[in-house]
C-alpha cells in the first residue's frame, strides 16, 4: 500500500501537520506528551523515536507533532514521513485510548456544558482540529470556565491571546454575556 503523506504547517511555529491517505484514528483523537503514554501503539512509540518530539496528536487521517524550539523543521518532517509511511500499513486505526473507553455520553452532562460543547461543535472546533489539535471542557465553576488545549494549540501562542478571545467572545454571545473562558494545564 503507498502511503501518500501531505505535510502542512499550523498557527503553532512549533507543529507539523501530516495529512495521510488512510485513517490513523477511526474516531476520537488521541494525545500524547509522553512517550509513555503512546505505549502500545506501535505508531507514537516509533514517532516519539524521533529526536525532538515533544507531543502527538491522532485524528481521523491526520498526526499533528509538536516539537522542540532545537529541532530541524525539515530534519523532522523527512524522518516524520518516514515513519508514517513504514507503520502506516500495519496501523490499527481502530485503537481506544484509556480516556475513551471511560468516555462520559454527553447527555449525562449538566445542561449547561452541553449547551456549551454545542456551541465549540458549531463554531471553533473543526478549525483547532483542522490545526492539528482540540479544546475539552473541563469544568463550569459560576461564570468561568475551564478549557484544556489538546494537540497543537497545547502549546501554541495564539492558544492564550487570540484564539481564546475568540472563543470567549462567542460564548459571551451565544451563551453567558459574563463568561470568562481559563485555559489550564
């Protein structure tokens, strides 16, 4: 099977996105900031190999990787595509990560962050996605909200300025007029 590897940058100066022509997460997405934590995917274990990886990022037929400020960008994408094109073939796209299986329905939600989730589907989320990353709710405490960055916008600049000024702004519109959106580690 040939593995065709599209690579295109993100808003983050620090990640690369490596479009493929076959899943890589049948659904769901998958971060990883350890190596340890990609221990039993074949696929993250061989790309945290590579020197400078610092985070991975699985979704639908994308791996978004996030590297070191000393990494070659085209060191990286060479030896990046070389991966993808050796265990792509023998990838099961089909993985569950531990937070999967103990995923919550979201109609056990309180109603409030459904309306929320709602809203980030509408608006933002397929663009941090298309970037290579995500956003999770964690927590509603009165008028703030807690969100966590996943893949890309982790550790991307935009991710505390202007991205989240955006998404601040478009629950204030569309939700509470009093919110104020805090992203934690």
């Amino acid at each position: 099977m040939d593995i065709m590897v599209r690579v295109q940058p993100t808003p983050n100066p620090n990640a690369l996105k490596f479009v493929v022509n076959v899943p890589v997460k049948n659904s769901g997405k998958a971060t990883y900031s350890r190596p340890s934590e990609a221990m039993g995917i074949r696929l993250g274990e061989d790309l945290f190999m590579i020197d400078g990886v610092r985070q991975l990022h699985f979704f639908e037929n994308v791996v978004t990787v996030t590297y070191s400020d000393d990494t070659d960008p085209d060191t990286l994408r060479l030896e990046v595509q070389a991966v993808l094109q050796r265990d792509l073939p023998l990838h099961d796209a089909n993985f569950m990560i531990e937070a999967e299986k103990k995923a919550v329905d979201r109609s056990m939600l309180p109603p409030e962050i459904q309306k929320i989730e709602e809203i980030l589907d509408n608006t933002v989320r397929m663009y941090l996605q298309g970037d290579g990353g995500d956003i999770q709710v964690m927590k509603l405490d009165g008028h703030t909200l807690e969100v966590r960055y996943e893949g890309a916008c982790g550790t991307c600049p935009s991710s505390t300025s202007a991205t989240l000024d955006a998404i601040q702004g478009i629950l204030q519109e569309q939700f509470d007029p009093e919110i104020q959106v805090v992203p934690i580690m």
